[in-house]
C-alpha cells in the first residue's frame, strides 16, 4: 500500500477520448449513423460517422490540454521525506512512507502521513487544513500529528502510524470519493432535448410507416424518406458546435486567470445563483497591520508580544513587525532586553481555549504571559465589574468597526516554577487590546453590486468573530447598515448551526448572507441546504475539509496553492483569489449559454423546417423535396462553420443585468419557440407551394430539388443574422461585428453554391445547376423570411414591455 490519497494516474488519453461519447446527442448520431449503415447508404453513415469522431476530437484536446496542465502542476510539487531506517537517514518520495518508518521533522518538509511525536524541539504545527484554523499549535512527545499539516517552526521525529486513505486527510478523501457527480444545468437541458428530438424521431418514422403503407408507397422508397427524416431531424452539427463554444469558452475564462478542469464546466459558471465566498483573503486582502494599541501597561504589553510570540501565524508576524517599526528608546531596550528572558514551558493556542500563554523567566522571578480572544481571557483575570464592562464595550466597539482584536493579561509567578497548565491561566492582569485591520478589497463593493444586479446572492463565510463579520459584511454592502447583534434573520454563527437540524437550515438559509465562527464542515451542510432549495451554487475553498463542500457544490472554486484534495474536486482553480475573477468567470459563462442558445436556435430552425417539409410533401402526395445526402449537405458543410462562429459573438451588454436562469428550465425558452414555429411555417409553406408548382411545370425533379436545396441554404445564410440577438432587432445591433460569422458565411455560402454548379458535386449531391431568375426567388425568399422574423421579434418585445409596465402599474 502506497502513502496516496487519490492514485495520481497520469492521463489517459483514449479513456478520455472515450469520454466524450457520454452524450445524448451524441446517442441520437450513434443511431442515425446505424440506421444509414443498416439502408446501405454508406455516404450518409460516413458522414454522420465523421460529426461523431470530429466532435470527440476537439472535446478530448481541450479537457486533456486542461488536465494536463493540471497533472504537471501537481507532479511539479510532488513531496519527499526524511526517514530513518536501519539507523540510516534517508530521503524519499513521500508515497512509500510504511507505517512504522521514523521521520524527520523539519520546516524544510511538509508532514506526509499521520504519526506521533517521539522528539520534539520547540516544535509547532498549522493544522489550518484539518481544522480550518490557521493559529500554531505547539506539539510535545507523545502528540499526534496528522498528513498534510504543515511545520511551521522547530524540529522533531514521528512514528508513522497512518498512511494514505488510513490518514484523517485519506478518510476524508475516501468520503469526496463516494459522492457521484452531480448532473451539470447544461447537462440536464441537454438531455432533455435530445430526449425529445428522439421521440420526435421515432414518432416521425413510424407515421411515415403508417402513411406510406395507406397511401400504397413501396417499402424501399418508405425507408428511404424514413432516413431523410432521421436524418434531418437530428442537428448533426449541434454536437460539435456546443464542444466548440464550451472550448472556445474555456480559453476565455483561461484569460481571466481561471482554469476550468472540466468542459462541460464553463457553462455552468454561468447559471449561478449563489457565491459562498470565504471573507479572508478573498473580500479582504489578507494582509494584516496593527491599527491601534490600548495597553495599561505598554511595557508588559510589549513584553507580551515578544515573549508571547512563535512568529508563525500572521497576526504573531504583525505584532513583531509593529514592535520592531517603533523607534522609541525604550522599545528598543526592551527588545534587547526580551532576548534574556527565556521561555520555560508554553500554551498553544486551540479552538478550545482561545488563547495562548508562555511562561518565562523575568527579572527576579518567572512570569506568565497571554493573548486570546479579549472577550474570553477578561474572564480569566481579577478585574472590577464596572471596569470589566468599560472593556468589553471597548472590545465590541472596535469589533463593530471590522477589525480583529487581541486581549492580552499576564501574573507574576514563583521563580521555581517550571509548568505552566490551563490551570495557571486564571486571576491574570487584565493588560489591555492590540487592534488589527484586514483590509477589504478595493472594487469589492462594486463588482458585489454587479452581482447583486445579476441576480447572485453572495454568502459570506468566515470562522471570525460575528462584530468583526458583521461590519466587513455591512461596509461591503452584504447588509444594511442598521443591522446588529446575532438576533438578525440574515445572520448565522457555528454555535447557532450546530443546532439547527437539516431541514430548520434548508428553511433560513435562503435568508441568511453572514455564517460566522463556522468551520469547514459545516460548509457542506449549507452549500447542500442551497442545493436542496434550487439553488446553482458556487463555493470557494481550499483545505482539505473543505473538499467535500467543494464536491457537493456545483462549481467548486479553489486557488491555486490550495490542496492537493480540493484540486482534485474542484472545478475551477483561480489563478490569483481575486474575488473579481470569479465574477469575470460567471460572466463568461453567461456569454457561453447565450451563444450555445443563439447556436441551438438556428441549428433547430434549419433542422426542424427540414423535416416538416418532408412531411408536408408526403401528406401532399408530392416526391421528396430534398434527399438525405442534400440534408447532409446543408446541416455540416453549409450550416456548421457559420454555428461555429457564434461561439465568437461577444457578451450582450445586458448579461450581468439579467436574473439566472432558473434550474429547471428548458434550453430553448418560449421566446425561441415562437421564432421557432414562425421561421418553420414561412419556410416550409413557401417553398413547398414552390416545390409544388414547379414540380408541375417542369419535368425534371432533381433540378425541382436543387431548387429547394438551395432554397433551405440561402434562408439559414439570412437566418443567422437574425439569431445574432434572440431578444433585440438586427437594427438595434451591428449585423456585421463578428468577422468569424461574416468569414464563416461567405464559405457556406461558397460551399452552398459549390453544390449547385460544380459539375462533381452534381453527381454525389444529385443537384444541377439553376437559371438566374431561380437563384434570385429564392434570395428574395430568403430575405423576407428575415423581414418576418425580426417583425416577430419586435412584437415579442412589445409584448414583453407592455407585461413589464402593466406589472409595474399592479405593484405601485
């Protein structure tokens, strides 16, 4: 057995490749591609054949570009170890660590696997990753250490005991491991989409079945407008065209300093409905000055924070660094002088008592000193009620005001005292606070009010003192100003949750913007509440505990010197922990459905209005207007490069102006049904009363097809202008703005004419070229099917306004 969490299996490709077959649309391919391999039309099944291969090629380079990039970064920093064995020092990789090894433990190393302490040199350790509390905590022989913690001063040995999912890391891991991913929006609309063109497929060709055998049709030709059918009602280039928005995506969000582990992610960035941000360094800066000192005595105060002081955790950094900046005489002698007084035994610092204590040698005697939590160590020192009261007013002033506050007190003790127990820490001096401020983000309160506007609620989570959450909450506008005290419905503290049972959560949560004092493993209970209440939620994290909440999530966020385990799980790694990021990457993926949308519309339309005019001629007792290979021809060679360049239509400018769409709801809203239908109807019932009179009048049906042929080309070359913009006029946009799309319609269009006149393509395609005054009804068709459409669309959004006013007049 190794000393691994999660086996780190280099990538493998074809399992990859295989991958990105797991599609519905891709399923509906599959069939169409058997179904033309089963009627022997090989140029068909070749055809369709190649959309599947291409589409599983460009999803694979993407998600394996991404992955990769990943895998490296994670081989890059791969750990090694110090033991000893059979008397001999040795450096490894830190995964064949076996139980029983002996360690050497210093700074230079992390600690690979859990163990206990068998020497110990003025040891500390940040356990933050296991308990979310990034304050050392001092280790003595005998104490447990645990795998991924950090050493941050002093050095030791440990008796491994515990190795990989053995570990209180691995079992954590173990636990993220059995949770099944859920099911991305994208995902499910998705499927059910290709659910129903599925059913609409195989309704269709049984009809035609039923039709065909009453109106006396022969069984080959019955087959042969079965597969024209198939065929046209599948968007064979809808697959490709989503896998390219999404990768094109994906590079997008790579420009903003995020990557995205997963394809199908990029989207989901965009249906968010709920940012559960951690208030340290991602609203506030990280970075801690001391703003104020309110010491009775500042020479004991000083005192305190030199001898008091392991020099690991930032708020001790930033004491000493306070102390060190004052260039008065006297500091300085007590600088010096604090080098003699040598510390005897130690406190750490825990959850548990919120403080922590030294005792040293002092003057003529020994003395103890401690700073904690102001609120909790007044109560451990001999201090007057009224004076008492005075501080703690004090202290939940300067909470109220955002900042972090240290207490601190001190006794003089026996000289012959050589311990120092929590037994010892009562009837202190009462010495005063140091003030410390976090700065906040600066744009913070702007890019929470595009959020707000956007429709995203922002939770804040932080494990600080409520005051302290509540004023950072308040001066970012998360709360009103006239909010105070734990009593507020918008309010939650770890104390308050542990209470509370699931289903008490699942109702406040919705209303809750503040948890304060929480630790990691409550963020899976409140990310799995949002869940449970329709919510599309976002978390950020980054230790190990964090993990599960990140897996439970719908877009688990972490940055990049996060740990191995939440990089596992996470979708998104942020490159810096910027706050913005992640607002630029909801953006983004806002702009990524908006094109899938403006992609699926025009792909449908053209597939759709395919199949209703088979229909149509069949019910009119009319031949086949187009065959499947024509159908082949417009939906790939004519239709996909100019689907492809919406992938490049920029952002609308009202994306972060809209509310999310909500979780359940349909890919294709009623707004593109409508355009639907109309586009349908216009196309269908003109050119089949073309269809009809010509295939009448002229006796030549492959030259009555080409004609239709073309007729289907030319109004989707029209078309695609108009789904520029599902909701505005073309005349409200410039038609003209992405050179993609304009490239990619000059080559259809090219490939649409290719069709009709060159004389090779006559044969396969069995097409043959048209007279002038064709070409151009059928230009002129194709621009009043445009007309028609943006007509609908106008008085879709009159109709819209109007609902809007007439809302407004009821509210009022």
């Amino acid at each position: 057995m190794k000393n691994i969490i999660f086996e780190e299996k280099e990538i493998l490709p074809l399992r990859l490749f295989l991958e990105q077959f797991k599609s519905p649309f891709i399923y509906i391919l599959i069939f169409a591609c058997l179904l033309t391999l089963l009627f022997k039309e090989y140029t068909d099944t070749l055809v369709i054949f190649s959309v599947i291969l291409i589409n599983s090629l460009l999803g694979f380079i993407q998600e394996y570009k991404a992955q990769n990039t990943l895998y490296h970064l994670r081989k890059l920093l791969k750990p090694r170890t110090i033991v000893i064995r059979n008397s001999k020092r040795e450096e490894i990789d830190s995964e064949n660590i076996v139980v029983g090894d002996t360690v050497i433990l210093s700074k230079e190393f992390s600690i690979p696997a859990d163990g206990k302490i068998i020497e110990e040199e003025n040891l500390s350790i940040n356990e933050a990753i296991i308990t979310g509390e990034s304050v050392p905590l001092m280790k003595r022989d005998g104490d447990e250490i645990f795998a991924g913690t950090t050493i941050l001063n002093g050095i030791g040995k440990m008796k491994v005991t515990g190795i990989g999912s053995q570990t209180r890391v691995g079992k954590i891991g173990k636990y993220v491991l059995k949770q099944e991913d859920a099911k991305t929006p994208l995902q499910k609309q998705t499927t059910r989409l290709a659910k129903s063109l599925s059913v609409v497929v195989v309704l269709l060709v049984l009809f035609l079945f039923v039709v065909g055998l009453i109106g006396g049709y022969g069984t080959k030709e019955i087959l042969y407008t079965a597969i024209a059918v198939a065929v046209a009602a599948i968007p064979e280039g809808l697959i490709i065209t989503l896998t390219v928005i999404l990768a094109l995506g994906m590079k997008k969000i790579l420009k903003r300093k995020a990557i995205v582990s997963k394809l199908i992610s990029a989207e989901t960035l965009g249906s968010v409905t709920v940012i559960c941000a951690d208030k340290t360094g991602t609203i506030t800066e990280g970075k801690l000055t001391v703003v104020e000192q309110n010491f009775i005595n500042k020479e004991f105060g000083q005192y305190s924070a030199l001898l008091c002081n392991n020099q690991i955790d930032p708020l001790e950094t930033t004491m000493m660094e306070w102390i060190y900046n004052d260039k008065d005489y006297e500091t300085i002698q007590r600088i010096k002088k604090a080098k003699t007084y040598g510390r005897i035994d130690s406190i750490p610092f825990n959850n548990g008592n919120n403080y922590a204590a030294t005792l040293n040698k002092f003057q003529n005697g020994n003395i103890v000193f401690a700073f904690g939590a102001p609120e909790q160590l007044i109560e451990r020192c001999n201090i007057e009620a009224s004076v008492k009261n005075e501080w703690i007013q004090n202290i939940q002033k300067q909470g109220i005001q955002g900042r972090k506050i240290l207490g601190f007190a001190y006794k003089f003790v026996d000289a012959k005292k050589k311990s120092l127990s929590e037994k010892d820490i009562v009837n202190l001096e009462w010495n005063g606070i140091l003030i410390f401020d976090d700065p906040i983000r600066k744009k913070i309160k702007l890019l929470l009010e595009e959020c707000a506007a956007a429709g995203i609620k922002i939770k804040m989570i932080t494990g600080d003192y409520l005051p302290t959450a509540l004023t950072v909450a308040k001066e970012i506008g998360l709360l009103p100003k006239t909010i105070s005290g734990s009593e507020s419905p918008y309010i939650l503290t770890g104390e308050d949750l542990k209470k509370m049972s699931p289903e008490e959560l699942k109702e406040s949560v919705d209303d809750i913007v503040v948890f304060a004092r929480t630790d990691p493993f409550q963020k899976l209970k409140i990310v799995e509440a949002l869940r449970e209440n329709g919510e599309v939620v976002a978390m950020t994290g980054d230790g190990v505990n964090d993990a599960p909440a990140l897996k439970s999530a719908d877009i688990g966020i972490v940055v990049n010197e996060a740990s191995d385990i939440s990089k596992d799980v996470a979708d998104v790694v942020l490159l810096d922990s910027n706050f913005n990021t992640i607002v630029h990457a909801i953006e983004e993926g806002r702009v990524i459905f908006d094109n899938i949308r403006k992609s699926i519309m025009y792909l449908l339309s053209d597939s759709l209005s395919e199949v209703i005019l088979i229909i149509g001629s069949i019910l009119l007792k009319l031949p086949l207007p187009v065959t499947a290979i024509q159908i082949l021809w417009i939906n790939l060679m004519e239709d996909t490069l100019p689907a492809f360049s919406l992938a490049f239509e920029p952002k609308e400018d009202d994306v972060m102006k809209r509310r999310p769409r909500p979780k359940n709801s349909q890919i294709v809203n009623k707004r593109m049904k409508v355009m639907l239908v109309v586009f349908i109807l216009i196309t269908d019932f003109s050119l089949l009363l073309i269809f009809r009179y010509f295939n009448s009048t002229i006796d030549d049906l492959a030259y009555v097809r080409t004609m239709i042929f073309l007729g289907l080309g030319i109004e989707t070359v029209f078309y695609i202008y108009s789904c520029k913009s599902i909701s505005k006029n073309i005349f409200q946009y410039n038609p003209f703005s992405n050179k993609f799309l304009n490239v990619a319609v000059i080559i259809g269009s090219g490939l649409l004419a290719t069709a009709v006149y060159v004389p090779f393509l006559n044969t396969l395609l069995e097409t043959k070229p048209l007279k002038l005054n064709h070409l151009v009804l059928m230009m002129g068709l194709g621009m009043f099917n445009l007309v028609v459409i943006e007509l609908v669309k106008l008085v879709n959004r009159f109709i819209k306004e109007s609902d809007c006013q007439q809302s407004a007049m009821i509210e009022s």
